[in-house]
C-alpha cells in the first residue's frame, strides 16, 4: 500500500502537459490527420448521393400521379340589368302641426297618442265660455244697432212732411237721415263681430285637418295654449309614404337625357322600377313609383332629391326610415361575367384560374365592374368562351395540367 501511495497521480513524474501529449500521439500515429479528412470527404459525398437518389424518386412518384379534376364555367356574354342603390329616408307626404287658434285653458284631449286619426276628428276643446261670452255680447250690439236704425227710419219719415211744409227745420231732417246711415253701418259691424265671435268659439274645438297618425300630446289639460303659437301635436299622413333619396352630379349629368325625356328609371318588366331595402336587409312588399325630382342640386351637397311614392297599407313605414333605394339604371348587352367563387384577391390584385384548350391552368389579372346576382361582371382580363376554375381551386396550379369538368354559368345560385 505504502508502494502504492509512493506512485500516485501527483507524482511529479506522471505530471504531462497537453501539448507533450498531443506531440506524443502524432508521434505514434502518424496517418491520423489524413484518415479524419478522408472520412469527411467520404461523409459529404455519401449525403449527397442519397439526397440525389431522395429527389429522383420523389419526381418519378409525383410524374407517376394523375391530373387533378377540377369543375370549369365558361364565360359567356349575357344581357345584364345594371342597378344602383341609394342611401334613402322615408318622410310623410303630409305632415302637418295641429296647433291652437285661439288663447285659453285646455279643456279636453279626444285622442290616443300614436293611434290613427281620420280628416273631421275632434282632438282637443279649449275653454269655450269666454268666447260664448264675446258671441253673445256681439248679438246683443246687433240688437242694439238695429233697434237704432229703426227708430232713425222712423223720425226721417215723420220729418219729410214737415219740412215740405215748413213746420220743421230741414236740418233736422238732415240728422235723421244721418242716423240712418250710422244705424245701418253699425249693424255692419255687429254683424262682422257677431261672425268672429262665432269663429273664435269654433276655434275652441280642434280637428285633425288629414287622415293619419297623431303623435305626442305636447300640452296637457290644464294648460294655457297661445293663439297660433302653441303646437298641440301633430299629424302624419301614412299611405302613401314618400322616401327621398340623392343623385350625385356625375350621375345626374349621365342620365341628363333620360330626365329630358321625362323617364329617368323606366319600369322593369312592367312593374314599378323602385325597390326599397330596409334596415334590416328585408326588401319591402310593395314597389315605388318616381314621385318628383327637385327642381336644383343642392349646393351644399352637389346631389339632386328625388322622391318615390311607396304604398303604405300595412303601416309599416314610418317617417324617418333609412334604408336603401334599388332601381335599375340601364340593361347592358354582351356582358361578361364571371362566378363570384372563381375570384381571388391577393395584395390587391384580383385574379382569376383559366384552363386553356390544352387544359392547362393559366392565372390571369381581371378588371371587376358591378356585382350580378352571383357573378362579377368582367370588364378586363376575360373573353367569351373563356373556362374559369370555380371548383378545386387548391389543386390547379398555374402551368400543370388538369381534368377539367364543365358546370354551366346558368347553375350558379341566383342572389339578389
């Protein structure tokens, strides 16, 4: 054990350094630098034979695949209705604010907020005594107006005979007469208080002037009202119901002979051209007719109001809708079109798959116009006849060849 301990590791004589050993192991084997060069050398080219061999085979495999199926439409030209929409407001065709006539107290209010009103309906009573009041004390100076005139008539009578003998001045008579006139202008007068009186007291009761729907009470029973100030409430007429909707200047100017010949949107098949979309996207029943256009562009917005008449017997619509006017603009002939499935939009350019004669996949760049039922209507990029890949778009690469299935454009789901 003693020897053992005498030849431990920390003897200075088995202290080596890295460099004498490294120096010591070239020394004994001399051909070990080229061997380990040989070896990568060998390494590298053996990955490169295998990677060779991996795409040779991958090509041969994907040579040996069939062409991909693909469902084609071809393009063809159709007459094609272009319409334009626009943002639209629906306003009462009447509108009229019921307000109060004649001054005093409110009395009576004969009406349901919201319900409907017909033309003749009593809605309000103001007050009426004071004008009783006044209506009497006009019959009671007509009384008195005529009563003068008679006893006038009655000393211009019993005066003519005296005078014609000298037993009366004439300038009594020249009174009478007098008396007469004025008795008879103030009943003129009576007569004309009496009417007013009497068109005060009707203006005490308040009719709907129009068949319609009344609002909100503005003034309650109880309230003093103000002759010709004071609104009460007010009425809208509901069928028909009008909606106004604008045209720009550009539009305008492009359909100026249309308006010239006084049929700017002709009908469409017969029926009414205006269609409205309501706000919740549903297209009401019951179609428009042109009702009027404005007279001058504004100038605050360069459009033109125009307005359409819409029947309204279901009251559905109501002053201050928005939604959207539809209306047919023109029919366009020999118009291309293209499934609106078939278009892909990538960094902003619009594209669509074409399979040429030899079936093989081309790309190609398309300008789009209007959106038809479910087709884009092509302006640039396409020609009729043209075949469309609108099915197995993943698997048609532009170049390589593929089986196409023709689907008629006819088959496309119809929108609106």
């Amino acid at each position: 054990m003693s020897g053992c301990n005498d030849f431990s590791l920390t003897h200075p004589s088995w202290r080596v350094s890295r460099r004498e050993r490294f120096s010591m192991l070239k020394t004994r084997y001399p051909d070990r630098q080229s061997l380990q060069q040989f070896t990568r050398v060998g390494l590298g080219i053996f990955l490169l034979l295998v990677a060779a061999c991996g795409s040779k085979d991958q090509a041969q495999t994907s040579q040996g695949l069939p062409p991909p199926t693909v469902v084609v439409a071809p393009v063809t030209p159709r007459t094609v209705p272009i319409y334009g929409e626009y943002v639209a407001r629906t306003e009462a065709r009447q509108s009229v604010e019921i307000r109060a006539r004649v001054e005093g107290f409110l009395e009576k209010v004969l009406f349901q907020e919201g319900s409907q009103v017909k033309a003749g309906q009593l809605l309000f009573v103001i007050d009426q005594r004071p004008y009783k009041t006044a209506l009497q004390e006009a019959r009671g100076t007509m009384a008195q107006a005529q009563a003068s005139l008679g006893k006038a008539q009655k000393d211009v009578a019993r005066l003519h005979p005296l005078v014609a003998e000298d037993a009366a001045p004439q300038v009594d008579l020249d009174n009478a007469e007098s008396a007469v006139q004025y008795s008879r202008a103030s009943i003129e007068r009576a007569q004309a208080a009496i009417a007013r009186a009497e068109l005060d007291l009707k203006f005490t009761e308040i009719y709907s002037p129009i068949t319609g729907i009344i609002g909100k009470e503005e003034v309650t029973v109880g309230n003093l009202v103000s002759r010709d100030q004071t609104v009460l409430t007010t009425v809208s007429a509901w069928d028909p119901m009008r909606v106004v909707f604008s045209l720009s200047e550009a539009d305008y100017l492009l359909r100026a002979q249309e308006f010239r010949e006084g049929n700017p949107f002709p009908p469409e098949k017969g029926a009414a051209p205006f269609e409205l979309i309501i706000a919740d996207n549903s297209v009401y029943p019951h179609r428009g007719r042109l009702s009027f256009v404005d007279r001058a562009l504004n100038l605050t917005t360069g459009s033109l109001n125009v307005w359409v008449s819409f029947p309204n017997p279901d009251r559905l619509l109501r002053p201050g809708l928005f939604g959207r006017i539809r209306v047919m603009l023109e029919e366009r002939p020999d118009t291309l079109l293209v499934p609106q499935r078939a278009v892909q939009v990538m960094q902003g350019i619009t594209s669509v798959l074409v399979v040429g004669k030899d079936d093989k996949v081309a790309l190609h760049t398309v300008t789009l116009g209007e959106r038809y039922q479910d087709f884009f209507i092509v302006t640039e990029g396409l020609k009729a006849g043209d075949r469309v890949v609108v099915e197995g778009l993943q698997r048609a690469i532009p170049g390589q060849q593929v089986v196409p299935t023709e689907q008629p454009g006819s088959q496309e789901k119809k929108g609106g």
